[in-house]
C-alpha cells in the first residue's frame, strides 16, 4: 500500500452532503449505513445491493438503515473509495482498475489475459487463499474488501472503426479506466489510452473526443453507449472483477453477532450479482444488436494476447509478491483451460 490520493477532487455535489447530513444515526437511533456505486438502477449490482440492505435489514431492521446510492449520486468511484477510506460513507463498489491507484497489490486482477476462461476467473476471484491477502492489505488505510462482483469481459468498442485487429486500434482515442496497468496495455496494442470517469465516457463518445472505449455489453445498454458506437469487437482483454469495499473502523467495530449477518449479506451480494449478469448481458447484447444496431464482432484474440503477454512478466518483476497469487491463478487456467473466455461471451 502507497499510493494514496490527496484532498478529495470533486466538488462534493448536493446529493452527497443532503445523504451525509446528519451523519451516522438514523431518527430511531438506528445507524445509516451508506452504499455508494456509479451503476444504474437496472444493472445486477444495484440489484445485488438491494437485496442486502433487504437482509441486513430484516435481520437487524431496528439497529441499521442500509441506504443504496447508485449511479456516482456519491461522485467517482475514485471519489467513493476515498470516502469509504474516511468513513464519510461506510461501503462502496469500486472497479478493481480504480483499487490499483490504492494499492499495487490489485495490479494482479488487472493484468490482461490474465485468466483463460470465465471459469477460471470465478474459481480464482472464489479462492480466499488468492483474494484474502489482497481483500485485506489496504485495512490499515482505512477500507478493505468484502466481496467480489462480478463484471464480464472487457472488449473494445467504436464508434465506426470495426477492431479485427490490433492493427485497427492504430491512431484511435480509446476510452480506458484511470489505472497505470490499463494505460500501459492500451500503449501496447498501438491505441492512444484516453483515462476518464466512467461517468464521463458517454458524452465523451458523442462529442467525438474519443472514438471508442472498452468495457463489458451492459455498457452498450445500461450507459447508452450502444447508441454512439456501432461496433462491439470481443477480443476480450480483461476479466476485471467490481468489489465491494467498505470502511475498516465500521467493519472492526461491527458487534459479532451484526458482523456475522453482513458477511451473509456480502455473499448475498456476490451470489445475487452472478445470478443477474448472466440473465444482463444476454438481455443487453440482445437489445444491443436489435434495437441500438450495434454488430458484435468475433475477431482471432491471439494477436492481441500476443502483444499483451509480457506484461504479466514485467508486472511480476516489479510487485514479487504477487507471484504466489499469479502462480495459482495458473493452476485454476488449466483446470479450466479455454473454456468460455472463447464464446465471446462471460456467461
Ligand atoms: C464497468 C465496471 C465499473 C467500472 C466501469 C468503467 O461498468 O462494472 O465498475 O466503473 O466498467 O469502465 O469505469
């Protein structure tokens, strides 16, 4: 843990300090417990986190009040993870690119290519041997990890260029998280990286000022950016997991018996979550290809892992303690070798 983010950027919007006021208790001497992500209302994590708050709350209704904060109400999730750091808000769900700029330690998720099927990530992402140490390095710093969510494969997507190829990339303004690992790997296959909120990438996209960008296909759908970009190209780069983060003094000081119950409610969250994306990115690619005529495209990923591969070596080389984690992904790649990472689709 080293990097850490100074004075908050953002001008703290209305919304935050309305849902901050008042901080901690609720009228009847519950506590608030505040949730913040930057989805929308539709997406499997809000839906994920509504049924936590319905289960912390039907267990412990009279002591806590879990309030859901979706679509960045509570700004970036840059903003959210440093809120979460100093306890202004309890929990928030952060893409595992934004947690590298908080710790070197989540590099490791980030790599690309770095699992060879939708099964080895979930068995990887299932191992508390794998995630423990990295869910628990940052507690000193203020948060730490209580689950993971879910969130597909990450392709390339454009505005009118079809990406067959790295090649295709060449002299195009692709939209990527604000990570070094995503910079870097954007450098390599020849594109020119464009960092940005995410919040920022659909007015970014109409305006012309990128001419693509790369996420999952709830993108296209729940964010609208099916509407501008017209080609969907799965050469399937990262599998990067969402994780739920919340403040390392709420959770310290959680009474056994609630602790116990919001552990259940994180494994509900996870559980729930994997449930819906699968049912969300079939119903989005659907709506995608025969409402906002987007074409998804199958291109032959080996020229792109190709590029890609020595990264995971020079990333290694510069965080060793990584290794133990990266070697045992390995063992779970084949095991489940192949598999669906091929399909061009993460169900
Ligand atoms: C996905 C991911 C988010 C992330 C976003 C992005 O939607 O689930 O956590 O913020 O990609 O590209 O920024």
């Amino acid at each position: 843990m080293k990097k850490f983010h100074g004075v908050l950027t953002a001008a703290l919007s209305g919304v935050l300090m309305a849902a901050l006021a008042g901080c901690g208790g609720g009228s009847s001497g519950q506590k608030i417990v505040r949730i913040g992500h930057n989805q929308a209302t539709d997406h499997p994590t809000h839906i994920a986190l509504l049924e936590f708050e319905e289960y912390v709350e039907s267990k412990l209704g009279s002591k806590y009040n879990v309030e859901v904060f979706p679509s960045e109400l509570l700004g970036s999730q840059t903003d959210m993870v440093q809120l979460t750091q100093t306890g202004a808000i309890d929990f928030c769900v952060a893409s595992n690119s934004i947690l590298e700029t908080f710790s070197d330690n989540y590099t490791l998720f980030n790599m690309p290519y770095l699992f060879a099927s939708s099964e080895a990530y979930h068995a990887s992402m299932d191992d508390p041997q794998i995630t423990g140490p990295i869910f628990e390095s940052t507690k000193k710093a203020g948060f730490q990890a209580v689950t993971w969510i879910d969130a597909g494969t990450r392709n390339f997507y454009t505005v009118n260029t079809p990406i067959e190829s790295p090649s295709d990339l060449k002299g195009l303004k692709i939209r990527v998280q604000q990570s070094p690992t995503n910079v870097e790997m954007m450098r390599l296959l020849g594109g020119s990286a464009t960092p940005m909120g995410f919040g920022e990438v659909y007015t970014s996209l109409q305006s012309k000022i990128i001419d693509g960008a790369e996420n999952n296909e709830m993108a296209l759908t729940s964010n609208g950016h099916g509407d501008v970009c017209k080609y969907y190209s799965y050469d399937m780069h990262q599998m990067i997991p969402d994780i739920l983060i919340g403040n390392s003094a709420f959770l310290y000081d959680l009474p056994e018996e609630d602790r116990q119950v919001f552990e259940e409610g994180f494994a509900i969250v996870n559980e729930v979550e994997r449930e819906e994306w699968t049912k969300a990115v079939e119903a989005a690619k659907e709506r995608a290809e025969n409402e906002q005529g987007v074409t998804f495209m199958y291109p032959d990923t080996a020229p792109f892992q190709e590029i890609c591969l020595p990264m995971h070596e020079s990333i290694l080389e510069q965080y060793p303690d990584l290794r133990q984690f990266y070697d045992a992904i390995q063992e779970y790649n084949k095991t489940y070798s192949g598999g669906s990472s091929e399909g061009g689709s993460d169900t």
